[in-house]
C-alpha cells in the first residue's frame, strides 16, 4: 500500500475509490467501471499536480523523509556497476550507517560513499537511521584518501537527520571525526560531488557534502537544524517547526539563490517517492553530466575551486 502524507489526504481517498471499483470489477466480471475509474483516475493527476505545484517548505521536509524515497542503497545498486564494499575504519568498527566502496558509473572507476537509513524496521535499527557514528565518517575518510592515492573521483549520496549524537559517540570524538571529513573532503585532488538524495542534517551531512558540486533532488532538504529542533530553540515549541521551516530556507530552490547548491534535479510529479526509477535516472544523468565537467579540471584547480566555493557562501542573498 501507498504512504500518503498528511497533505496527501484528499489525494488518497480519490486513488483509493477508483481501486475500489477496480476490485469491484475484478469480483464480478459483468461490472464494467473503468470508464468511472479513469475518471477518478484524470482528478487524481490533476489534484496531484496542484498539490506538488507550489510546496511549502515544511511539505518538503515530509516529502524529504517520506519513507519510499528511494535510498542511498536503491541508487548504488541502480546507477553504479561492478560495486565493491569497503568496510570498517580501521580503528573502532563499521559503521552501518556508511556505506561506501569502488564501483563504476558507466565506464568511469569511482569511489561511492553514502549515508544509508533503511526501509523498514529492521534495516532502520541496523543502519542507526542513517545517522552515523565517528567510526563512520572515519570509514568515509579512509574511502576519501583511497580514492585520492589511485585518482579515482568521489561520488557521495546524503541522506541523514544529522550526526548521532549519543553518549558513545561524543566519547568516541564525533565532533572531531566530522571535522576531519570536512577537512578531507577540502583537501582531496579528486572531483568530488554531493547529492543530497533526502535529507542533509547539520554537520553529519556536511562532512560529506563539502564538495565541488552539491546536486540536490528537487524535493530535498539541506540544513544546520531540523525544523522541530529549530522550533525546539527559538519558541520553545516544536510544533512551530512550520515558521522554522520557513525561516531555515532550507529548500533546494532557496539554497540555489543562495550559491550553497549549484544543480536542482528535477523530481517527476509527486516526488521521487511515486517513480523511483525516474528519479534515480535524473540523478545518474546529473551526476555524469557534471563528472565530465570536472575532469577536465587539474588537481590544483578541483582544490582551489572547492575552497573557494565555500567562502563565497554567503556573499549571495534572499530578497526578504
């Protein structure tokens, strides 16, 4: 069965009526409903069309966490060939929120490194949610500089509410660990791109998207703070996270105002979560479109241009 999110409503009631008459149908043979069903069919395109048109950002941030998204996983197993998993950072343990390894996007050899949340329960609870552990980003560090040594380009996909933040893992050096991947991803002489595929959280997604290029699906989010934990600061009242979303300017469209993401790929109509095969076919072909951008970039000048790219964030503004 479909997931429907709150604001979805009206769209499901109309989609769940015209299978109702097409199971009517299927019982008794003599009844011929297709007609109305198509019908039913035409308004609830229509009505999805007009609920996608214009959303706002807190509808993009259920849209972001809607649990069909395809994953991190779903577009490793899609876009890339020849996928060999790296385990382990070679000091603590594996975090399972990170998965990574050597593949190849059509004939091109490169390093995928990703934040992974799960599809159900158990996957869910095996993957922490997506929110990784120091020993996690230190895997990513480890990929990094692998994929530095041997020339390989760097293809991170985010997806996470943000860096674990349990007892264990501030012991461990969360704080650090992030940083140093940050500091790792400024440091490399490879291309390296970020997609941030649902959520980007606060510095757990950062320390893998600071990067050459940030694509982000069209329906996405990027942001220091989750609304509930914005509202949570500023109101004392998460249920405001409505205003946060808002004042966090945290959609994909605002953020390219902004100089923060420089590729918006387009979601087909109702989000990734309705077609997940187009979806992951937009992002391969952006991700193919740019890496060939970037390779005709020397070492120096990918380092050069990173850095610079983010010391001009915040030069650009929003009109109030």
């Amino acid at each position: 069965m479909a997931n429907y999110l709150e604001f979805e409503k009206p769209l499901a009631e109309i989609e769940s009526k015209a299978e109702e008459l097409r199971a009517m149908a299927r019982a008794n043979e003599e009844m011929d409903v297709e007609e109305e069903a198509k019908a039913l069919d035409k308004k609830a395109a229509d009505l999805l069309k007009d609920l996608y048109k214009d959303l706002t950002p807190w509808r993009k941030c259920q849209v972001a966490r809607h649990p069909d998204r395809p994953h991190c996983k779903d577009y490793i197993e899609a876009l890339f060939t020849e996928y060999t998993p790296l385990a382990g950072d070679r000091n603590f343990a594996d975090d399972h929120a990170v998965m990574g390894g050597l593949a190849r996007l059509g004939d091109t050899p490169v390093m995928v490194i990703g934040l992974e949340k799960g599809f159900d329960t158990k996957t869910r609870i095996e993957r922490n949610f997506g929110m990784a552990r120091p020993e996690g980003y230190r895997k990513a560090i480890r990929l990094m500089e692998l994929a530095d040594k041997f020339g390989l380009p760097i293809i991170t996909l985010v997806d996470t509410p943000g860096a674990y933040p349990g007892k264990g893992a501030e012991e461990r050096g969360q704080s650090e660990a992030i940083a140093r991947s940050t500091e790792k991803c400024l440091q490399v002489k490879v291309p390296l791109i970020s997609v941030v595929i649902g959520e980007g959280g606060s510095g757990g997604a950062v320390a893998l998207a600071t990067a050459n290029r940030l694509l982000m699906l069209e329906h996405s989010i990027y942001s220091v703070i989750s609304p509930e934990g914005c509202a949570s600061i500023l109101w004392k009242d998460a249920e405001k996270m409505r205003e946060a979303a808002e004042a966090l300017r945290l959609t994909a469209q605002d953020l390219n105002q902004l100089g923060v993401v420089d590729v918006i790929v387009k979601e087909p109509v109702g989000g990734a979560q309705r077609d997940s095969a187009a979806a992951i076919e937009g992002v391969g072909k952006a991700l193919k479109a740019t890496l060939k951008e970037l390779s005709k970039k020397k070492p120096g000048a990918l380092v050069k241009d990173r850095r610079q790219k983010f010391l001009s964030i915040g030069s650009k503004g929003l009109a109030a």
